[in-house]
C-alpha cells in the first residue's frame, strides 16, 4: 500500500489514535484543509524528510569527550542535509518532542510550508509516528519507544521550528584559541561602530544540544542585523573562544561558507603554562613543581592533544581554507593600532578612528603563580616538545597574510618577553602587596588623595616590604564607568606588569572580595573582562581628603 493512501487509511481503520492527535488537533479550519491537502499530495517526500534526531542525547554534557563524537557531529551534518532537502522540496523543518511517563524522545518532521505549528504536528507529526509506530522493525521509519496502545497517552513536550545553520545571517566568528588574548581581541572589535554581535561574549549557540538552529534564533540575528547603526556595510559578528576545541561545535561553521573564521594564536609554551596550571593541580603546587612534573603535564598534552593546539588548528586550516583569519597575540601587544587596521581589512570595514584607544582585557600576570621561566633547561626541552606547534602557527599565519614577528620565528617565549621576576617577588608576599592595594583615590588640586585614614600612609608602608606606590584607573567599559585606586607592586614590576598583573590579582583577590564592589558598586569578580586598567603615575606623596 502506498505511503499516501496509507497515511489517510490508518486515520479510518485506527479509530483509537484519533485521541493522540485530538491533544494538539483542534478542529478543522480552512487552514488545516490546506495544510492537509499539502500533506497529501506529497507524503511520500515529507515523511522521506521526518523522523531524525533533533538533539545530542549521548555523553552527559560535562563530559569532555562529547565535544569531538564524530557520531553526534555526523548527525549534526545530517540535519543540516536533510533540512535542506526539506527546504528545497517546499517544505519548513519542526522539532517535535513526546513523553509517556519517563521515556521522550524528540525527532524532527518536514512539513508543507503552508502548515503552521500546530498543524506541522498534528498533520505530519502525527502520520509519522503513526507510520513509525506501525513499522516496528523497517528500516525505512526511526525507532520509536511505543507500541500503538501507548499512542492514546503520549504528551506533546517540544515544539519547534528549525532552519539551516547556512540561512543564518553570521557574518564571521572568533572561535578560539582562548587564554591567546580572545578576550582583548573581542572588546575592542565590539566598540567597532560597523559591528554588531551576537551576545556581550560567549556565544552558546552552537553549544547547544539541538543539531539545528531555531527560527526564532534566526529572526534575532535578523534583527540584531536590521536595527544596527546606518552609515556604511555593518557585519554581525559572534565570539567563543572555546569553539575550536570541539568537532561538534565546529560543525555549524563548516555548514556556513559565507562566515569568515578568526583565530588567534600565541606562544605555545605561554598557553602550556597557563592550561596546565588552570587544568592541574601539580602546577599549582607550593613548593614549584620539579622539572619531572612539568615534563609530565606537557608530554600527556603532546600525547593526547597532539600539542597545545597544533592538530585542532590544522583540522581548522583544512576545513576553512579561504575564510580563515589568523592572527598572533604578539602583534595586538606590540602595535596594536597596525594590527587592528589589518584585522578590519581582513574584515572588509573602515578602521578604527584615529583618536581610538585600544585596550587590553582579561589579562594573565604570568609566573606569578608558578616558577615556570626559573628553569631554563627544561624551557628548553618543553619548547622542542612542542615545535610541532610552532610550526603551525607559522604556516597558519602566513597562508592568512598575518606578518611574523621576530619573536615567532626566533621560538621567543614569554619568559623573554615579560619580567618573571615581577611575579616571583609578587608571589613571595602575595597577601601583603594585596593588603596595602585597593585604596580608592581622587584627585584634588592636582594631589592624589585617598579616602580612609588607615592609607595615608601608604608610601612608607610599601616602601617598607619594598615596594613601590602606584595610582590606577579602573574603566569599565560596559558600564562607561571609571574609579581610582591604590596598589603597592613589587619594585621589580613596571608599569605594564602592574596594570596587566599586580592590579588584576588585587580585583580577583579572595581574601579581598569587596575591592571591586567598592569600586563599582554591585558588581562581581566575574565583571573583571569588561574592566580596562591604566597605571596613571607612581604615588610619591598623599593628601587628605
């Protein structure tokens, strides 16, 4: 018996599962008249397109393995395909989600394009279950959990329509590599008058579980597109830094030709240091860490990882070949006003304005958590270790036109390039530079004053555990509010290492939680990315208020 003649028969012979579709059929409009008609005239194709799986029901979600299952990522794929076909065909694409006791189950169901939701499901979802139900064993039907008595009592828990991740209207997307200076990278691009995004940061979208993208996530990019500022091409942008590490995650961009693909790298043995000591609690250790130990950590990441980021970022390269933007850390730290002008070319947009201020955000104070540069021969060892990666990130960027700094191709790392012994003086008195930090300051008469007499002298007492005084401007950019404080560094750390390290500790310190809040009233630690740091001058003298 045909598929057509079929699916209205079984409406006749099976009176009894008329009750399933009365829980969301309500009646017969003209409507459903049309919508029914569709459905009859080509059953055949739009039960060929129903009946995948909507969502990623495998690994429990915490579980890092689920990020590269190339089961769900295929499936993932698939529904795009099969959407598509959909489409193609007329037709509009609707998850549909039913539940008796504790078994659910949802699938998707390609409908006419004329039928609403309703209709999608008690139309076509309706002759799909039917049909799935009474094809136990075919291959041609997806495997549902109930046999037909149980189709009186099933609930409706999902509905929803989808489209095809390549119908968003993404323009590009930072997908990683995070800890390489992602968070800089995106809050200055943010301020960019010809750029709209997505979300403030982290873009979740493609984290989903769900294997499409929902209509209604569509219409808000659509707007969020729509509403931005006239004046010149505006693009519409997306940020995760984290996205490069999963297959399924990167699945949606592959099925996105037209969205341009960012990627920021730096030193790899720089990122090894900070992984390890975020990942392990060996690096974290007090005393240091043994060469041995660290020697252990960086062969396992080698091992299992195939680098730090050298396999993942050459599966990118394949994948992207063409939209990739490759750009090195170093360069926005070096002149960051060159690299931002290249980047917005890369894009297809203006510049900056001349009199824009680029800031650093989010910022890691390095080896002030672990004695990693002390030891040079084993910095050696660990960067041989991991060539691999540097050989990556010199062909990355030059097949991206991004220039190479001296310190890329020389094998630099930061040990070189920034004052460990800032850190190593920072972390033998941690709590102390805290406790003399954090003062809120004003200026009057062009004298730093500070409010509460137990700072007045700050000076004496700094210079006491020697160190020295310095005045600090804390900008937070989201909320276009600014304040200042006090903060006590080491005399080993300059001006660069007491904006991007020592104040950043004193802000994230958990023995000082309220330093922030005082600062900025309301807010949290985790505010801390939106906040940009400028170390004013060092403090000589102290007034009163």
């Amino acid at each position: 018996m045909g598929g057509r003649q079929r699916c209205g028969v079984l409406i006749v012979r099976l009176p009894s599962i008329l009750l399933f579709a009365v829980q969301f059929y309500h009646g017969t409009t003209e409507g459903d008249e049309a919508c029914q008609a569709a459905m009859n005239s080509k059953s055949e194709v739009w039960l060929h397109y129903s009946g995948g799986p909507s969502r990623y029901n495998g690994r429990d979600w915490f579980d890092s393995e689920w990020r590269n299952d190339l089961d769900a990522t295929q499936a993932r794929i698939h529904s795009e395909e099969v959407a598509t076909g959909c489409h193609i065909a007329g037709g509009r694409t609707w998850e549909i989600g039913l539940s008796l006791g504790t078994t659910a189950t949802n699938f998707t169901v390609c409908a006419p394009g004329i039928c609403n939701a309703s209709e999608a499901s008690s139309i076509v979802g309706y002759a799909f279950v039917v049909e799935a139900v009474m094809s136990q064993g075919s291959s041609r039907y997806r495997q549902l959990p109930w046999a037909e008595e149980d189709l009186v009592h099933l609930k409706l828990t999902t509905l929803r329509e989808f489209v095809t991740w390549s119908s968003l209207p993404l323009d590009f997307m930072i997908v990683g590599v995070n800890g390489c200076g992602s968070t800089s990278l995106f809050r200055n691009l943010l301020l960019h008058p010809q750029l709209v995004w997505t979300t403030d940061f982290l873009d979740m979208s493609f984290w989903d579980r769900s294997f499409l993208p929902s209509a209604d996530y569509a219409k808000e990019l659509a707007n969020l597109k729509a509403s931005s500022k006239p004046g010149g091409p505006v693009l519409l942008g997306g940020a995760n830094p984290l996205c490069w590490q999963s297959s399924f995650v990167m699945a949606p961009v592959t099925l996105m030709p037209h969205l341009k693909v960012i990627v920021i790298l730096a030193d790899p043995v720089r990122i090894f240091e900070k992984f390890a000591w975020y990942e392990s609690e060996e690096a974290r250790a007090d005393p240091p860490l043994p060469e041995t130990a660290w020697w252990k950590v960086a062969r396992r990441i080698r091992d299992t990882e195939g680098g730090v980021f050298a396999r993942k970022i050459n599966e990118i390269r394949a994948n992207y070949r063409g939209r990739l933007i490759v750009v090195h850390q170093s360069s926005f730290r070096d002149n960051p006003r060159k690299a931002y002008r290249l980047l917005t070319a890369k894009l297809g947009i203006e510049d900056f304005s001349p009199d824009y201020v680029v800031r650093r955000h989010n910022t890691w104070f390095m080896n002030s958590v672990t004695a990693f540069c002390k030891n040079q021969s084993m910095l050696r060892r660990i960067r041989r270790l991991f060539e691999a990666d540097y050989q990556v990130t010199l062909e990355a960027l030059q097949e991206s036109g991004w220039p190479l700094m001296s310190e890329i191709i020389e094998r630099r790392s930061h040990c070189t390039t920034t004052n460990w012994e800032c850190g190593t003086a920072y972390t033998q008195k941690s709590r102390a530079w805290e406790d003399l930090s954090g003062g809120l300051l004003a200026v009057s008469d062009g004298r730093v004053v500070v409010e509460g007499s137990h700072q007045e002298r700050l000076v004496e007492a700094c210079a006491s555990l020697g160190g020295l005084a310095w005045h600090v401007k804390v900008n937070h950019s989201r909320l276009d509010r600014e304040g200042h404080i006090s903060v006590c560094a080491p005399a080993a750390c300059g001006q660069m290492e007491v904006a991007e390290g020592v104040t950043h500790h004193v802000l994230r310190s958990t023995e000082n939680p309220n330093k922030l809040e005082r600062l900025f009233e309301g807010l949290r630690k985790e505010d801390l990315t939106y906040v940009f740091i400028e170390v004013k001058a060092k403090i000589t003298s102290i007034g009163r208020p």
